[in-house]
C-alpha cells in the first residue's frame, strides 16, 4: 500500500515483535530439552513438541517425564532442602530479589517466548504477565524476609511439588516457585504440556542469581507426569488446573497427610447494575473475557446485567467486539491472539456448536486464515439451566442473563458450583459494599476486573479450590507448626460391664439439631458406661438422615454469619457464663466418663470460650497495599456450614476448642462428640439457656466413621475437621473430594487441648476464607 | 468567504480532495449538522463516568496499539492534517499570525512530501484570537484552510454575557469559519445545566453558518462525571465541536478526559444520529501522542472521526516533531529541528 493509500484507508498495519532472540535461545539448546534436575539440564529422554498455536510450527521437542525423573527430582529437592531452609532468611531473600531482577532483566525474551509457546498476544505477556512474575518475587523476597519475624514457630514443608496450567505458565510457575522458596522449601514443578518453554528459560536463568543446586527443579512432561509428581514423596501438592483433575488430586493425596491447595476453574459472575459506567463496564468486559483468549480461570464468563439497560449494553458490547483485533500474538497491534492448542480449538468450537439456545452474535472481526483462532463471542437469551451458562468453556465466549434486583444478581451469581471470583459494577458504594461480601467467590472486583497483585491473596471457594495465593495468606500455606505432635492413640470403647452400676432416674440424651432436642431417626440408642462400670445413660444412634437434618438446620441457621462480631462474642461469654454456673455438674460428668477429675477441663473450657469470644472481634481482616490508587481487602469470612468430629480425649473442652472459633468467625456447625459423648449432649442445654439460634450449633451421637462419610461426602457442607482418634483422615479428604469441601485432618496425630495448640490463629483461619475485595476509588 | 453553508459550499473537486488529502476541508462537509435538542435533564443525569476504569483504559491504550514504519508515516500526514495550527499569546503581531500561515499552507518541506507522495498536505485550521482572523483570512487566501477564532472571553469566559455574543458575530464577520467558544465553568460546577444548555444555544446561534467548537476547559471542571455532562449539554446546545480545553489551563487535553468526551459523542450519535466533532486541545507536542490520540478516536468512534471536519488536535509544537519523525522514516537518521522550517 502506498502512504498515500493508508493515509485514506488509515488501516493498522503490522508492527511484529521479533521472536529472534527467543527462537536463539531454543536454537542454543539444540531445540531439544531435558528436565532441570538438580542445578543442570538432563539429557533430553522420550520427547513430544511443543509448537506455536498460531502458525501451528514447532516450537522445540520436550522431554516426557517419567516416575523415575519425578523421582530424582524429588530426590534432589529432599537433599538441597535442609540447607536451604537453614539459610539465614535474609539470604533467602537475596536468591529471592535475585530471581525478580532477573525476570525483568530478561523480561522481553520471557514474554516473547511465553507469546510463542502460549499464542497469548506479546502486549499481554509484556504488560502483564511478566511484570507480574517480576512482581510476585520481590514480594516474596519481603516475605522471606520477615517470615521467622513475624512467624517464629512456622517451619518449612519440606519439598513440594506443583502442577501448573497453560494458560499463564511463567506466572503460575511465579505464584508456586516464590512461596515455596520463600517459606524454606524446595520445589518440583511441572509446567504445562503446551507451554513448558518459560519454565525451562526461567530454570535455566535462575542459575545466574546462583540458586543453589535442588531448590529448583522442573520436570516436563503430560498429565501423566503430574499424576506422578502427586503420587512422589513431597510434603505439598500446589495445583493450579481443571476442577476435574483437582477432584482427581485430592482423592489421590487423600490421607497422605500431604498439604494441599488446590486453584482451580470457575464461571465468574459479571455484574452490571442500571447505575454503572456503561463503556467502562463494556470496556471491562474485554479485559475480563477478551483477556488471554478467555483462557482464564477467574474470566467474568459469565454476564449478569440489569434487565433495564440490557438491550443498551448488548449494543455498546456488539460494537466494542466488532473493533476487537485478533490476529498473530506477536503483532503489538492485536487485542486477541491464538487460542492454545487445536485441542483447547476444538474443545470450545463442540461447546458453543453443541448448544444452539440463545442468540449468537460473533465479533465482527477478521479471523486469520490459519491458526488457533476462535472469534469474541457473546450469547444472550440463556436461562439459568443452560449448558453453556453453567459450564467453563474456557474460550472467548461471553454468556449473558438480565436481573432485576440486587438481590435477584447475587442468587443468580451464586447459583454455581464454582466460586472463584466476580465483578460488580455500580456507581454506587452502598450497593457495591453490599453485594461483595455476599457473593460466593474468593475474589471481587468493583468497578474493575481482573486486577492481580502478590500482596494480595488470589482462590476460591466450592469448587473452585481452596488455599490463597499471594499475601501472608498464601505462605501460610507453604509452612507448618513447628512441633512434632506424638501419634494419637486410639480411644478404646469402653465396653458394658457384666454389671452395671444404674441410676433408677433415667437421663436419656438426644441429639441437638435446628436448636431442638431431637430423636435419632434410627431409633437406636446406644448406653455409655463410665471406667468403673456405672450406667452414665444413653445416647441416640444418629445416622446419615440426622446429618441432612443437621446440615438443614445449620444453613437455616445461616443469619448468624451476618450478626455482628460483637454479638457473637457476647453470646460466647453468655456461654461461658452459663457453663461456669454448672461448674460442677459438667465436672462430675467428666469425672464419670473419665474416671479423673473434672474441674481443670472445665476450668479451662470457660477460659476457652472466653478466648474465642475476644477473638470474635478482633480476628481483623486487612487493607493489602496493592499498587494501584484504591484498596484490596482480605475479609475475614465465615466458611460456612463446618461439620467436626470431635476429639475422644478431652470431651468437654474438645467441643468447646472446636464449636467456639468456628461460631465466633460466624460458622455454624454440626458436631459428631466422640467416644464420652455425654459432655457435648449436656452442653446443649448451656446452649439453650445462652441465646445460640437454633441451628448454629448442632449435635449429631454416632458411630464416627458412618456419620463423617455422610459429612465428607454432603455436598451442602463447606468444611470437615476431624480431631477424632479413628482412623478418618483419609476417609475424609477422599468424600471431600465431591465438592472439593475444606477439610482439616489430624492424620492420627495428638494435639494437646490444654496448650497453646488447642487454641488461636491456626483455628481461626480454618474457621474463615479471606475474600478480596479489590476496591478502585477516584473521582 | 465567511459564511457558506458547508453542504452548498463544496463543489465536487473539493469533495475528492476531501477523501483523499482531506485539504481546504470546510467543516461538516459530509455529516449533516448537529441541530443540537432540547435540554433533556435526565439523560444528564443518568450519565455516569468511573473515573479510575476511564484511566486503566486510557493507560493501557497506547499498548494495544502500535502503527509502524510506512503506516506510521500515514498516520503522521494524517495528523497534520486535523492539526489547528494555534497561535494564542498577547505578544501576536501581523507578523506572527502570517508566519504561522504560511507554515499551514506548507507544513513540511515539499521534498518531503514530494517523497512521501502527498504534495499539497495542508494543516486542519488556523486558530487565532479575534484581532488576528482578518490577517489569518488574507494570508490563507487562495487555500481552502478555514480560520478559527478563539472568542467569548476566551480563556476565561467571564466578559460581560453581550460583549461575549457580539464577540461572535464580530469574529465571523471578519472571516472565521469556525469559532471555538469557552462554556461558563461555574454553571457546569453549580450543576446549572439549563443555563450552560441556553449559553451554548445562545452561541451556537450567533455563529450561524459558522462551526461552533465548544471548548469544556475540563481541567476547570473538577470531574471526568462533570465533563461527561458537560459535554452532553454542549451537544444538546448544538455543538459541532466539543474541545477539551483553552491550552490555558494548569491541565489540558488528557486521554481519560478525551476518553470520557468522545464516549458522549458516541452516545449522541446513537440516540440521536448526529455526529459531533471532537477536539483535543494542549498538551500534545509529540508524534506518539498525536499516534495514540488516533489510535483512541479509531477504536472508540471509527473511522469518520479521522477527518479534519469530525476530529482537530489544538497544537502549536506538535508539528515540528512530527516533521522530525517524517525526516527520519524518509531517511533512517534521526533530524534536527533546525532542519525544518518554523512555524
């Protein structure tokens, strides 16, 4: 074209990034890699290619991990990691801000190799991706820094293993590599089948901050060298992927007494109220669909828009899609690139072609004749039930409903089994505080989409995963205590005596479900005798119908999440007061069913409540400094409806460790007493005399292991605990895995009720899920 | 001259000029006039503008967008071609406002666009105060580049409200075939939007067959929600133009405020099918500004809005690096600025 003509047509042309450098690098490594073990590349084994999914080329081949290379890897990671973790945190520190400094020094070859590998267009990979790998380390560095200051009892895991996706392989590679590094572990990480390329660079540059050999190490290969990785002797599986493969994990680690957090996909809701900023809503939308091809797992997918202004916003959206460019990623000119690979292509292509339903309307844009290109999509006109409004198509495919109230968006927003995050848009602050803490999902944007930053914690709720990353929360998860807690011995039934000692007055305990005394449905009952033979009464044999009750009541009970802290703590001094008056009936019942006395445990029961009653108000959230003009705040959230079996050793005092912060952070519960039940069923009537509301505690007796199956496996209940003596750990984290529910295990091992560990933060936290709340502000 | 009606004025050589190199362009030569409507106070009202989502997306612009090497030279033509060519101090002479004209008649060495293949490229306007328009009138004879005056107690629009109107018709009658007038910033701070709407019907009407620009001074307006506003009810007064600023204020032509203006004008149009011209003013003294400015009308507002009749940049330095830019694509070294005339 002459100038002359572009001056008329004033059409963009092509402004390419050269892929030169990026191409020389894979040159020099003979475009075969091995796997990074142990401080060098193996010799390259049984290879697959990785190739560019927008021209469809080869990129290089890469190496099939084996549970052999898995196994070395680990191995190499277990050696190096006692002197990495022995190292002064300031030295870790430095490895840490050596690595940051290193990615931005070699930040164009980082994003024009993630570009090639990925098809993610070169301005997102430059502007974002990297500066956010960047960005995450140094954070880290910082965390390194002040971990044994601020957290002098946590210790390092040891080695950990991470799987991550294709969708932002060197980020993902960022959000494991940098905790785990910084909390004292080393790492095994396998990056992604279709993007292994940054992964290996970052491997092979980490060798100029001078990375000891083992800290590092990465294996390639397909899902079935994830599946050994998880399988391998770590100590955590950090898992970014599908939903499916998550459920997969969780059953295989199930008992391992392997630390887990699990991010995984989700059908974000997006919200628009009549009130909004209509273009920067519009314009949103495209960084939170039209982004990475939609191959996000936190993409607003899913459009929910004030029925008013629907028709407007569609029609300012249809013309923001027609201006959209998709082409060749490595032209700085285009807004959308190649979509990952032809069978990512085909994936989305069935989805939206196997479902009709709904108005079509496909961006008016011109589509490169070859590649993995898939048109900015949007489909009005669905109903709650239709596939494609309920299912991640993971492509760039907008599904929209109307509303008519705020309450309306946030039931159809939360009518999802995932919980990832969610954007609202509204000028209006009351409306947008409002509806934040009540929508389902980790993250919320107001005003804003997509917005990511290390200091602030990124997961989900339901099943889009547990665990945070970013933030003081996210390497929480990385550490652990540092006691050694003993095994826990198994408490022995105590069996009837030939013959029993019997009170003529007949005390028969119910279970406690809805705030009512209740008869189990089996209509079994079972006796409970005390150490010295005596009859102390009976107890009902609760069975998986009393637990549906339970959970019932516990949702109906769900208010009590949105009383105030300050409420809460004065029903849980209201308890304490209420125990202290029957001081010594509770510990003559201890006295009975332990055969020892019982004033300390309940001494230190009303202690107990009294801590969790300060705590009810104090367990603050906070204001992240993110680097933008505006807040993000970690909220402190209830997790919902706990279920926990309780411990056998401490019957009293057990049950108040365990109900008193999961009711204090706004939870309500269903507890399963263990072996001397009859503390926990005298307890309801504290609880009846000290203004609980039915249904926020409930008491389900019973054979433990039938009723924590039930409890795992409900997929109405948000969190398991198990302090219990049998053998359920692996039980549990198995049943959880059918809507990927929290669980917090004892794997069989003892904790010491009366102490320091029978109390505090690590209770607290299990007991609520931190919610950001990005919150841009200006006028 | 003064005074055509656009429509009526352009014969149909012109309107080939107008396609191709876009000179002697009159404006709203081939959109039909805004009319402008009744003051409709809830649509005002209804009409919202997030301030730091305006700002992410005005920042991330200039990465989504890159035009190089023979288009980016395309592009820069463009932009010279919706320049006005300002010259707005106290120290203007004769002299001054002639120098100026001569360089919008021949903005870049002729060598260059000889090689470039554009001879003949002219600048959008001149733009100068009211004592200056009969000087610019004579000194553009023979073009078809129209003068634009500066009036209503520009900069600060605070005159008596008569002298303001007269100054209007003095101005047209000198020559000037577009007028930028400067609204009163107080109604905008007070929310007064009957009396901003009747101070733009008012100025709309005394310019008649002349252009009206509306010049917001936004850096005065205290909000991107006020400037939305604004420029709603300067449209709905009968704007055919609506400006960012005088260049005289402590902030001018900014992209989340050009952002939130042009998004009006988009509203406009589809409510009421009438195409409002825009004009950033101040501020924009480099190429790439002058690139991405282009790259925000184009993506925002389409291609109608790369024509001088819908889309003007207020500059008096902007010129002189895009020569330099120019010198460098035809030849790969970097230029002086001694290497091209002054303006």
């Amino acid at each position: 074209m002459t100038i002359k003509e572009i001056f008329d047509s004033m059409a963009y042309g092509p402004a390419p990034e050269s892929a030169a450098e990026a191409l020389a690098w894979i040159a020099r490594h003979e475009d075969r890699f091995g796997h990074y073990i142990d401080g060098a590349f193996t010799a390259p084994g049984e290879t697959f290619t990785t190739s560019n999914p927008a021209t469809g080329k080869p990129l290089a081949q890469i190496t099939q991990g084996t549970a052999e290379d898995v196994a070395n890897a680990v191995k190499a990671a277990r050696r190096a990691q006692p002197k990495w973790a022995a190292l002064p945190a300031f030295r870790r520190a430095e490895y840490l801000y050596a690595l940051a400094r290193l990615v931005q020094k070699h930040s164009r070859l980082f994003a024009t190799l993630e570009t090639l590998d990925n098809g993610k267009p070169i301005r997102e990979s430059r502007d974002i991706d990297i500066p956010l790998v960047a960005r995450h380390f140094s954070y880290h560095a910082g965390l390194a820094q002040l971990l044994p200051s601020e957290h002098p009892d946590m210790r390092p895991l040891g080695v950990c293993g991470a799987v991550i996706p294709w969708n932002f392989p060197l980020l993902m590679l960022a959000w494991k590599v940098a905790p785990a590094l910084a909390a004292g572990n080393t790492i095994v990480l396998k990056p992604a089948e279709y993007t292994p390329l940054t992964a290996l660079l970052f491997a092979d540059i980490s060798r100029e901050a001078g990375l000891p050999r083992g800290v590092l190490n990465i294996v390639t290969g397909d899902g079935s060298t994830g599946a050994a990785l998880v399988d391998a002797e770590v100590d955590k599986i950090a898992f970014t992927g599908s939903t499916s493969v998550g459920k997969r994990i969780r059953e295989a680690t199930a008992g391992t007494g392997k630390a887990l957090t699990l991010e995984l996909g989700g059908k974000s809701p997006y919200i628009v109220f009549d009130d909004a900023d209509l273009d920067s809503a519009v314009e949103g939308l495209v960084d939170a669909i039209w982004f990475n091809q939609g191959q996000v797992c936190c993409a607003g997918s899913r459009l929910l828009v004030q029925e008013g202004i629907a028709p407007r916003f569609h029609d300012k959206l249809k013309r923001r899609m027609d201006g959209l460019r998709i082409g060749d990623p490595l032209d700085k000119c285009i807004d959308i690139g190649a979509v990952v690979d032809p069978v990512q292509l085909d994936t989305i292509t069935r989805l939206v072609r196997d479902n009709p339903e709904g108005e079509h309307y496909v961006a008016a844009t011109p589509l490169p004749a070859q590649g993995c290109f898939y048109p900015p999509t949007l489909i009005t006109g669905l109903g709650t039930a239709s596939p494609l409004m309920q299912e991640e198509i993971f492509g760039p495919v907008l599904v929209s409903m109307t509303f008519r109230t705020p309450e309306e968006a946030v039931a159809l927003a939360n009518n999802t089994r995932y919980g990832l995050a969610a954007t609202v848009w509204t000028e209006n602050i009351n409306l947008a505080l409002d509806v934040a803490p009540k929508l389902k999902a980790g993250v919320v944007w107001i005003n804003a989409t997509n917005l990511f930053d290390a200091a602030a914690g990124f997961g989900g709720v339901r099943e889009s995963g547990f665990g945070r990353e970013g933030g003081w929360e996210g390497l929480m998860a990385y550490l652990k205590p540092a006691r050694k807690p003993a095994a826990l011995k198994p408490a022995a039934p105590i069996p009837a005596p030939a013959e029993p000692v019997v009170d003529p007055l007949d005390r028969t305990a119910k279970l406690y479900i809805g705030g009512k005394q209740a008869r189990p449905d089996s209509g079994y009952s079972q006796p409970v005798y005390g150490p010295r033979g005596k009859l102390l009464g009976h107890v009902g044999i609760g069975n998986r119908k009393d637990i549906r009750n339970a959970v019932e009541a516990a949702h109906a009970a769900k208010g009590w999440a949105k009383t105030t802290a300050y409420n809460r703590a004065q029903v849980l001094y209201f308890i304490a007061e209420n125990l202290s008056a029957r001081h010594a009936e509770f510990a003559a019942r201890l006295r009975d069913q332990t055969g020892r006395p019982g004033e300390a445990e309940v001494d230190a029961s009303i202690q107990r409540l009294f801590t969790y009653a300060a705590w009810a108000d104090k367990y603050d959230g906070a204001a992240k400094s993110v680097p933008i003009r505006g807040i993000a705040l970690a909220m402190n959230e209830p997790v919902g409806v706990i279920g926990a079996l309780l411990p056998d050793e401490a019957p009293l005092l057990g049950l108040v460790s365990v109900m008193a912060p999961a009711i204090a952070m706004g939870n309500t519960v269903v507890l399963v007493p263990g072996q001397r039940p009859l503390s926990a069923t005298d307890f309801y009537q504290v609880l009846d005399t000290s203004d609980v509301p039915g249904g926020v505690v409930n008491i389900v007796t019973g054979p433990a292991e039938d009723l924590a199956r039930t409890l795992a496996g409900h997929l109405d209940v948000d969190a398991v605990w198990s302090f219990s003596s049998h053998p359920l750990s692996a039980l549990i984290e198995r049943e959880a895995a059918g809507n990927l529910k929290r669980t917090w295990v004892n794997h069989g091992r003892a904790r010491n009720w009366t102490g320091a560990e029978g109390e505090g933060r690590a209770f607290l936290s299990q007991a609520t899920e931190v919610k950001t709340v990005w919150v841009p502000y200006g006028e | 001259m003064g005074g055509g009606t656009a429509g009526t004025a352009m014969d149909p050589e012109t309107m080939t000029t107008l396609s191709t190199t876009a000179t002697g362009l009159l404006p709203q030569v081939t959109h039909p006039r805004n009319p402008g409507m009744a003051l409709d106070l809830d649509w005002v009202a209804s009409v919202q503008a997030n301030t730091s989502a305006i700002e992410r997306r005005a920042a991330t612009l200039p990465g989504r967008r890159s035009v190089k090497k023979e288009y980016q030279a395309a592009w820069l033509l463009k932009a010279i071609s919706l320049i006005d060519l300002t010259t707005l101090s106290g120290d203007d002479t004769p002299g001054r406002v002639q120098r100026l004209c001569a360089k919008a008649r021949q903005p870049v060495a002729p060598w260059m666009l000889d090689k470039l293949g554009m001879p003949g490229l002219t600048v959008g306007a001149v733009c100068v105060y009211h004592e200056m328009v009969e000087t610019a009138v004579r000194a553009l004879e023979g073009t078809n580049i129209p003068v634009a005056a500066v009036s209503t107690g520009f900069p600060a629009g605070l005159s008596p409200y008569r002298l303001r109107i007269a100054e209007i018709g003095d101005s047209v009658k000198a020559g000037a075939r577009e007028i930028d007038i400067v609204i009163s910033r107080r109604h905008v701070l007070t929310q007064n939007w009957q009396a901003l709407y009747d101070e733009m019907r008012d100025m709309r009407e005394a310019c008649g067959d002349a252009h009206v620009k509306a010049i917001l001074a936004t850096g005065e307006l205290g909000t991107l929600r006020n400037v939305a506003r604004a420029s709603l009810v300067c449209m709905m007064g009968g704007a055919d133009f609506i400006k960012t600023s005088t260049g005289k204020e402590a902030v001018n032509a900014t992209l989340p405020v050009s952002l939130t203006m042009i998004r009006a004008i988009r509203d406009y149009e589809a409510r009421t099918g009438y195409k409002v011209g825009y004009k950033p003013a101040g501020g924009i003294a480099k190429a790439k500004d002058a690139l991405v400015y282009l790259t925000l009308m184009k993506d925002e507002l389409g291609h109608p809005w790369l024509q001088p009749d819908l889309f003007r940049f207020g500059a008096s330095s902007l010129l002189g690096d895009i020569e330099r830019q120019l010198e460098h694509h035809l030849t790969g070294h970097y230029s002086a600025a001694n290497r091209h005339a002054m303006g």
